[in-house]
C-alpha cells in the first residue's frame, strides 16, 4: 500500500519500499541527521549505566574546574560533572520528546481521522476546537498549569503534548482527505465497508509517513520546549539535570566559566538539528518526486 503525502502525491510503503535503505544511506540530510538522533539516544541510555560521577553528588571544593583527565568538560557551580549532567540530562529531553508527541500523534491523528471520516458539522467543530488550542503555545499553557498544579516535568509533558494536538489534527485531516478522495476508497465503499473499516485498512496506512515525518519535527519542538520550560525553572526540577536548567545556572558565571553555558546549548542545538536533518531526509525518501528529483 502506497502512502500520499500532504500535497496529494504518494510515496512508495515505509522502509519496505525497493532500494529505500540504498537511497537513504546516500541521503545527505538523512544521513547526518540519524547519527546524530543516535548518538541522543545512546548517550540516554548509557546514563542509565554508566556516568563518570555521580549527576546528584555536589562538591563544592571542585567547582568551576576547567576541563581536565579527571573532568573532561570540567564541573558546575556546585562542582558537579558537566559531562555526566550532559548524560542524564539527554533523559529528560528524550522523555519529554516521546510522550508530549506520543500524545499529540494519538489524540491529534485520532481528531484529524474522525474529522475527515465524518465531515460536516464534526470536522468544522474539530477544526475550530484546534483553532483555540494553538491560541496557547505549550510555554504559556506550562505557566497556567504551572499557577495551578506546581512546576514539574509532568505539567511541562502535558502542556507541550496539548500543545502538538491540533497540528496532528489539521496534519491528519489534510492528508486525510486526499485519500478519501481515492478510487481505491470510492471501491471499498461499494464494496460495503464502512468509514471506521476505511479508515483503518486504507486511510491510516496511506499517511503514515506524513506522520512519521511530522514525529520527528515536533520531537525537536518538545525538547527545545522542555529547554526552555526548564530554564525558566518550570519544567524538570532539582535534583534531576536538565540542559535548560544547566543553562540557567550558567548564566550568572558567563564570565568565570562561559563553557558551563557552550555545551548544553551545544547539545541542545545539535539534537534538535539530528532531528530536523531526520525529518527532512525523511520527507524526500517518503516523497516519490523528490526522490526522483535526486
């Protein structure tokens, strides 16, 4: 089964495609940007295992040490490890990153299906519900949340997870559409089968790299949201590391020690590339006519 992407075309089946690891493997974009999401993902797990020090322990008589054999990227105000802060930090960007999206891809895709499914006065109420919701970008619904319920990662999950919804849901509905408008559905539907068999067996599969695509997008969204959240001390919470709050606590030192701020923002800046330069190599191979423009 074929997939048709945002603008009406379609693009061979996922991963299973003829040749597709070949071209991938020769895609710039694709390339660059899948090492660079592993090494994300390798560096959060191996903080599961492995740490040079302890991410928790504060030693103040070590603090402020320029890199060293014994601090590779020297330590913090408060004289932890920069590099195992750097590790376990990776955690809180990928966590965030999987939920808020996971719960933006399924509420949104589920919004977006029933709207196209049903039409009429139920995609119109869909589509204006998420209208509203992006009135609220996910640092101001954090910050209601925050007055409400605390400051915690949880409230900073749910709020940029609110926050991907509508644009799964308009996403959805688009692509959608343009496989409704398929003969091979015209044909499912006088074989009998209802919308929700529709739905399932032809629609869904058919925008499946839409999604997959627009996974990765949003995955560097959450973390610079997290980032940020963080930073303004409303997302993860002492004693967890995150490279917002690492940012934050290195603010007041910029001129005694400018590299505390450098490499958060190196890892944030080169995570949220990896997922970009993902995303987009992903949307050439999944799209036959870029494909074959290249």
């Amino acid at each position: 089964m074929s997939s048709v992407l945002p603008n009406g075309s379609q693009a061979a089946p996922l991963m299973a495609a003829p040749g597709f690891w070949r071209r991938a493997l020769r895609h710039r974009s694709f390339v660059i940007g899948g090492v660079l999401t592993l090494l994300l993902i390798l560096a959060g797990a191996l903080s599961y295992v492995w740490t040079p020090w302890s991410p928790y322990e504060m030693d103040i008589a070590s603090k402020l040490q320029p890199p060293s054999a014994s601090h590779w990227l020297g330590t913090d105000v408060y004289g932890r490890d920069v590099v195992s802060l750097l590790l376990v930090g990776a955690r809180a960007s990928i966590l965030v990153g999987v939920i808020a999206v996971g719960i933006g891809l399924v509420v949104g895709t589920a919004l977006g299906l029933l709207a196209s499914a049903r039409r009429g006065w139920v995609e119109e109420g869909i589509m204006r519900l998420t209208d509203f919701s992006l009135a609220f970008p996910a640092i101001l619904s954090a910050i209601m949340m925050t007055a409400v319920f605390g400051p915690g990662i949880v409230n900073a999950i749910i709020a940029i997870g609110i926050y991907n919804i509508p644009t799964f849901a308009r996403i959805t509905r688009a692509s959608a559409n343009a496989v409704w408008a398929r003969e091979y559905v015209a044909a499912a539907r006088a074989c009998g089968k209802g919308a929700f068999a529709i739905t399932m067996q032809h629609v869904l599969p058919n925008i499946s790299a839409v999604l997959i695509v627009q996974s990765t997008i949003r995955f560097a969204i959450a973390i610079l949201a997290e980032a940020a959240l963080s930073y303004l001390g409303l997302g993860t919470q002492p004693p967890q590391p995150s490279w917002g709050r690492m940012l934050a606590e290195a603010q007041t030192m910029m001129w005694q020690a400018p590299l505390l701020a450098v490499f958060p923002g190196v890892a944030i800046g080169l995570a949220v590339l990896g997922l970009n330069l993902l995303g987009d190599g992903l949307r050439d191979l999944l799209d036959p006519r870029l494909a074959r423009e290249r």
